[in-house]
C-alpha cells in the first residue's frame, strides 16, 4: 500500500478547461434542447435560470470549496471533514459510476453517427433507422432481444480512450485531452450555430425557444427538470467538480473559476440550443410544417431529427452533420473521463491502490456493465435510469451536501476558506442560501416529485420496470455506498490529514 503523491493540475488554464471539459457535454447538446423543448420552451428558462442562482452557482463554490480544503476526492473530503458523513461522498461516486455506464454507450451512438455522416446511412425514414435497425429496439424493458454489434464496437473504442486518458493521471491525461478538446468543440459548435441561424426558417424555431408556454410552470415537473438540468450540466452532486477542486495547488482563485465555470457552462448551453432551434425552425419551414411537428421529443432530436436535417440539406449537410456529431462526441468525451476521475479517485483515495490499477478494473466492470444498453431494451433502462438517477439521487445529494456542510461541516468555514485565496468575495448572503433556501428548494422538488411519481408512470413504462431499473437503482446507490461508508482507509488517509490541515494563509481557525 504505498502512498501515493496526488496529481496536481499543471496550470490554471488546463483545470478551468478540464472543469469547463466536465460540465459541458451531452448534458449541453443533447439533453438541454429537448429538455427546454419538453418543458415549454421559454417558459423553462425561469426554473433554469432559477436553479442557476438558487442551487447551480452556490453549489459550484460549495464543492469548489469542500474539494479544495479538505484535498480529497468525495468520500475522503467528507470523511475528513466529519467521521461520520463518509456516505454522503459515496452516494454520487455510486450515482457516477452509474451514470458512465449509460453515458459511454450515448456516446457511442454518437461516433456511429459520425461514420454514418460521411454518407448518410440513414437513409430517408431516420426515424426507423434509428430505433429499428441502429438500435433494434425490443417490445419492452424486459425484453433485452440481441447485442447490436455497432454499437458494441463503437462503446467500446469509447472506453479505450476513457481507459487510456484517466490512466495516465490528472496533468498528464485529463489536462492534455481537455486542451486539445475544448478549443475544438468551440469552433465545431460555432460552425453549427452559425450555419443554423441563417438558415431559411430558423427564426420560425427560435420563435418556439423564446415563446413561453407560461402555464406549464405550475407543473412540478418543469421544475425538477430544471434542477435536474442544471446539477447535471454542472456536473454537480456527482462527485466530479469536488475531485478535480481537489487537484489545485493550495492558493487558486476559487470563487473566480467557479463563475467562469458557470458562465461558460450555461453560456455553451444556450449558445447551443439557440443553433439547435434555428436548425429546427429551417426543418419546419421547408417541409411547410410546425416546429412542434419535426421536434421529435428525448433522444430522437439528435439522432432522429438532425440526421433528418442534414439529410434535407444535401452535400452541405454532409459535412454539417460529420461536424455535428464530432461536437458531440468532443464534449461528451471530456465529461465521460471526469465520471471515470470521480469515481477511480475514491477508490484510490480509500485503498491505497494505484491509479494504473484501479482505473483498468472500474473501465473492464463499467464497459461490462454498458453492454446492458446495447441490446434492444437499452434505450428503455436507459431513459428509466437517467430519469431516477437525475431526479432523485442528484438533487437528493445536491440536498444533502447543502445541509451537512453548511450545518454540520459550516458553510461559513468553506465561504472563509475560499475568500482568503479569492479576488472577489462571497458574501454573508451564500451561507443562506446554502443552509436554507437551497435545501428547502430542493427538498421541496424532491417531496414533490415524488408524490408526482406515483399519479403517472414516468414514460409510460410498465410499473414493474420503473422498480426493477429505476428503483433498483436507487437503493443500490445507497446500500453500496454505506457498505463502502463501512470499509476501511488506507492508512493515514484521514487521521494524518487533521494536523496538515487548515494551513492557508490568511485564513484562521474558525467556528
Ligand atoms: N456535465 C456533463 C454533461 O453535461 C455530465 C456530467 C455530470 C459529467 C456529472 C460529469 C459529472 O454532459
């Protein structure tokens, strides 16, 4: 068990990239629009900008903060704040692991759709070529019909460059791939957003994405949506940001990376969507048709309607689509390496294990585990887990972060720790909001959403797979991770840590 040295960003520019690398990915391309799309247009802009403010930010400066202090990956950053609270850090490094699982293989989609690109394999009907011949879908969640061999192949170069990014360590993989990656996607998305909003019709789509359908704010669900969005984007609540926080030499500007991260995030986000429904709009107008008509809802945007899009455009789609699909697969990859950090970090935070090691088995178990969503029930588990996952693990810990660290650990020890090395300082006002205002926020979403579970079956689907996938999921989260709460550390991983503790300058003993 030898004692490992803790990897270290190379430079501030390489951990505001691998952080801004964590929050944008899928999240931003592939589920904000249909997410802004499903929950009426722009009225869902005033939940989302809500969850920014009252949860998103405060949060972000919360694990900024917690990671950076205590110089742990989740669960060691808990354990070494207070004993007892080691399996609230397990809960999202569980919930990351899970979330890899299905994310790899969305990604794998999407690098098949890339190669298909190149000649539009998809034919005319899209719609069936997706959920029939790409995916094969199978009559029920139960019913798991054969591997798709495609995707098989494609998820698992996936893991490979996962495997190989996070093998090589926190300056020397991660920091490397987010450079080259980030200014990628930039120019990728700027070339689909620009080419998207001067297309003929497009206003007819951002028309839709700024017209608010007002009433569907009295819809719980528009709001948990909303804070489910925003936590995931953020890559909050799942264990991700407090890791890579951890990895700052000891005097970095937190509060000032946390907004640029934010900023960033949400800025991509919208940027994002703004194209995604200009392209839409230009859809609706050459086929003289509503925007509501060719907007598919959930996965279908990306892979059933743009390809459809593409398709229309002709020779010019071709290469709008290759771009397309390699921004999604730009971003989603710098993500899918941070789950994997969060994840491997507490593994070897908590046994001593080298990264080489650790990092190989979780890659073997996770890919394993991803070929349950490469046969023809995959699409249906995968949106059950995502659905409970996002709703109730992520905004439940978000819930659970606010209300130990800000009572029991004490936000105002964070706030204090980040003011001493940060330009511009957070006020009184955050200790509130993380001790109030966010938990009763989203408890309040949580309880909601709950009952709001029982009126209707999510999706439709069968009672018994909303358990079985759903449910299921959730417990094991939880039962793994006060299982693990259980195991011991390494030696010296958190006694050794009290007396080497709060030494940053300016900062003084506090209550
Ligand atoms: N923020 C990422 C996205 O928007 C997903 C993610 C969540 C990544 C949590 C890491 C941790 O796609």
């Amino acid at each position: 068990m030898a004692k490992q040295k803790r990897g270290q960003w190379g430079s501030k520019m390489g951990f505001l990239l691998a952080v801004i690398g964590s929050a944008v990915g899928l999240g931003n391309i592939w589920r904000y629009p249909y997410m802004l799309y499903k929950n009426g247009g722009g009225a869902f802009l005033i939940p989302y900008f809500t969850a920014i403010l009252v949860a998103g930010i405060p949060v972000l400066i919360l694990e900024y903060g917690f990671g950076h202090k205590f110089r742990g990956s989740t669960p060691m950053s808990f354990a070494r704040a207070h004993k007892g609270l080691e399996w609230i850090g397990w809960i999202p490094t569980f919930a990351a692991f899970v979330i890899m699982t299905f994310y790899s293989v969305i990604l794998g989609w999407a690098v098949n759709y890339f190669v298909y690109a190149f000649d539009f394999s998809w034919g005319e009907n899209t719609k069936e070529f997706f959920f029939k011949d790409f995916l094969n879908i199978s009559e029920g969640a139960f019913t798991l019909g054969g591997f798709q061999f495609d995707i098989m192949v494609t998820v698992i170069v996936v893991w490979l460059i996962n495997w190989f990014v996070t093998y090589k360590g926190v300056s020397g993989g991660i920091e490397k791939l987010n450079k080259v990656l980030i200014p990628t996607l930039l120019i990728l998305m700027a070339v689909v957003v620009v080419k998207g909003v001067t297309l003929p019709g497009a206003t007819k789509g951002l028309n839709v994405l700024f017209t608010p359908k007002w009433e569907r704010l009295a819809d719980i669900s528009v709001w948990r949506d909303a804070f489910g969005q925003v936590f995931f984007s953020l890559s909050l609540a799942l264990a991700a940001i407090i890791t890579y926080a951890s990895y700052l030499p000891k005097k970095t500007d937190l509060n000032n990376s946390a907004m640029i991260t934010a900023f960033a995030n949400c800025g991509f986000e919208f940027f994002a969507a703004i194209g995604i429904f200009g392209i839409l709009g230009f859809m609706a107008t050459s086929q003289g048709v509503d925007v509501t008509e060719v907007a598919g809802g959930g996965v279908g945007l990306a892979f059933v309607v743009f390809p459809k899009v593409f398709l229309t455009m002709g020779g010019i789609g071709k290469v709008l689509g290759v771009i397309f699909f390699l921004a999604i697969i730009t971003a989603g990859l710098t993500s899918s390496v941070s789950l994997l950090e969060a994840f491997s970090s507490s593994v070897i935070d908590k046994t001593g294990k080298s990264r080489k090691k650790i990092v190989t088995i979780t890659s073997i178990v996770c890919l394993s585990i991803s070929l349950l969503y490469v046969t023809g029930a995959g699409l249906y588990i995968l949106d059950i887990v995502d659905h409970f996952l996002n709703s109730y693990i992520v905004i439940g810990t978000g819930m659970l972060e606010a209300i130990t660290i800000g009572w029991i650990i004490r936000a105002d020890m964070i706030r204090k720790h980040n003011n001493a090395i940060s330009i511009v300082k957070v006020g009184k006002w955050w200790n509130l909001v993380i001790k109030f205002i966010a938990p009763l926020v989203l408890g309040g979403i949580l309880v909601l959403s709950i009952i709001d579970e029982f009126k209707v079956n999510y999706g439709d689907y069968p009672t018994n797979a909303l358990l079985i996938y759903g449910v299921g999921t959730i417990v094991a989260v939880l039962v793994l991770s006060f299982i693990t709460d259980r195991l011991p550390w390494r030696k010296g991983a958190i006694e050794g840590f009290a007396t080497q503790g709060s030494d940053y300058k300016g900062e003084k003993e506090e209550g």
